[in-house]
C-alpha cells in the first residue's frame, strides 16, 4: 500500500449435497447476473490482518469494488464497542483491485468505529452493497459471539441498514502444537467459499431488494478438518448448516495477580486446549456443527427482538 495523507438465498445447489471444492467453483453464475458489488472490508484484527488482505483480494479478483475501512492496529474482542467524544485518526491509503485503484482506511478506533466511518466519511451518501467483516483467525461461535469485534462489525453495519456477514476460520486444538498453521492453510478455501456465497446471494436477490432481510446479519465460521497427519484436508470440510448461536465457551477469561500493586495479568484459555468450559446445550448450535466440521452459517437478528427466522435462509440453502 502507498500511504497518503492522514485525516484527523433461493442459493445455487451447489451448497448442499457437494464438497467444499464444489462451493469454490464460479461456473454457476449467470453471466447476466454477474455484477460487481460495492463491499466495504473491515476487520477487528486490524488494517494489516492477513486474513483481511486475502479475502480483499478474493474479492476483488470476482471483480467487486472493495473498499477497506479497519482499525490501525488489532483491535480482538470489541464486540460493537464505540469510540465517542475522542479524537480519532484516519490514514488513508491505496492498493490495486482488479486493475483499478481503491482506498483503504486506518482507524485508530475500534472495529464498529471503522465501519461507522467507512459509511459517513468514506462511503457517503451511497451506502455499500454489502459490509463484510474478517476473515478472523479463530471462531466466533457461542458465547464468543458476543465479545467478537468481528461480529459486533457487522452488527454494526446491519444496525444501519446495510447487509452484512462476519467471517471467522476456526482453530483446531490438535492444531496448536503448530501455531495453528492449519488454520492459515484453511484461509484460501474460506475466502473462496465467501466470495461464492456472496456471489450467490447477489444472484438470488430480487430486483431493488438488498441482499439480505433488514437488520439481520450473517455470521459465518468456517471449520478445519484435519486428516490422519494432522493436515487441514478440504475434502473433508461438510456443506453449509444453518445454525443457531449456542451457548458453549469459546475461550474462559482467567485474571492471575502478578504483583501486589494490584496488577492482574487477564489470560485466556481455550477451551479444550487447556481448560474445559461449559459445553454445548443449545440444539443446531453453531459450536456443534464447526465440531463436526460443517460450514456454520447463523443469521443474527441485531434489533434485540427474537431469534430471526431460519426457513428463509434453509431453503436458499436446499439443493432444489
């Protein structure tokens, strides 16, 4: 990027009943249908995740118009935390996008504080077609939906208007020997999931109507399978579930004092990794499908009514 000036679902069949290499393919699009999108990209995990920059680039490989608004540094566990009465820097960059040049913005806010931005001071008076926020490294599934700085983005979003969706990659506990690299490996085949899944609802979509029912977001985590040798396997991936949020632990917040000044250090612990937490009681919860290695897909009602309805998007899901 080259810095410049710092300001002060009838979905397509091929989800249901086919492997994850089916979801990648971009065959099954209309050419009539396939008209670029104006998607605004943020992500908690800050201007420089690299998960962000891979699905930018996905996406702008399909050829959407992605404009990139996130915070400057890693800003994890915000949920739709706001930055109100201070002030705020944002650096503006630029980088390349299907052969053109788009903008990208550094906020030195929090995740909401960036989409917030992104829709006022960037985007104006022409609201995006689409909010997108991740990809985050580690599911947000359970209990952790409530604390994530990705979902609480595309909450954000949705609370003024716009579709949204959070993306996360999953980590697996046999996994953590390795830093986790597996999920790294997964990253490719999620963006490229993403990109068909936004394809598909922008196809799917009635004429003059947004992407997705009002004031509901997407929450999409994606799992890593691993094989016998402990390597992330695509093949082994499920197709998409709709789900619902459970009410199984993510990560247990722990507080140890480290002197007796009154500082505590706040860890926290994966759960199945070095704790056990309170497991899943909740039926077709998002926890239990990413377990079994399923795609989690959950709509999330962002107004505080009841759960949003799921047959809307089960049957833009079903293989026809």
């Amino acid at each position: 990027m080259r810095a410049t000036r710092p300001l002060g679902l009838f979905l397509l069949a091929s989800f249901i009943g086919a492997g994850t290499e089916a979801h990648a393919s971009p065959e099954s699009s209309s050419p009539a249908t396939e008209r670029p999108l104006r998607i605004l990209l943020t992500s908690d995990d800050g201007i420089n995740g690299s998960g962000l920059r891979l699905l930018r680039d996905t996406l702008c490989a399909a050829g959407h118009q992605v404009t990139v608004v996130a915070p400057a540094t890693d800003r994890s566990g915000s949920s739709a935390a706001l930055s109100l009465n201070v002030y705020l820097r944002a650096t503006r960059s630029e980088f390349s996008c299907g052969g053109t040049t788009r903008e990208s913005w550094a906020v030195t806010g929090m995740p909401s504080d960036s989409v917030l931005f992104g829709l006022s001071a960037v985007l104006g008076d022409v609201p995006p077609d689409l909010v997108v926020s991740g990809m985050n490294s580690g599911q947000n599934v359970g209990r952790a939906v409530n604390h994530s700085g990705t979902v609480g983005s595309a909450v954000t979003a949705a609370e003024e208007g716009v579709p949204s969706m959070a993306v996360s990659i999953s980590i697996h506990p046999q996994d953590a020997s390795t830093g986790f690299s597996q999920t790294g490996a997964a990253a490719p085949h999620a963006a490229a999931f993403v990109k068909d899944l936004i394809a598909q609802l922008r196809d799917t979509a009635r004429p003059g109507e947004p992407l997705l029912p009002d004031r509901v977001a997407l929450n999409v985590n994606y799992p890593v399978v691993l094989d016998a040798e402990g390597k992330f396997d695509p093949a082994l991936v499920q197709s998409p579930r709709v789900t619902s949020v459970g009410h199984g632990e993510v990560v247990r917040a722990r507080y140890y004092p480290v002197d007796a000044n009154g500082i505590y250090l706040a860890a926290g612990h994966i759960c199945g990794l070095d704790i056990q937490c309170a497991p899943e009681t909740e039926r077709d919860a998002d926890t239990t499908a990413l377990e079994q290695g399923a795609i989690s897909i959950t709509p999330l009602s962002v107004d505080g009514s009841a759960r949003p309805g799921q047959g809307w998007l089960k049957s833009r899901l079903r293989r026809p």
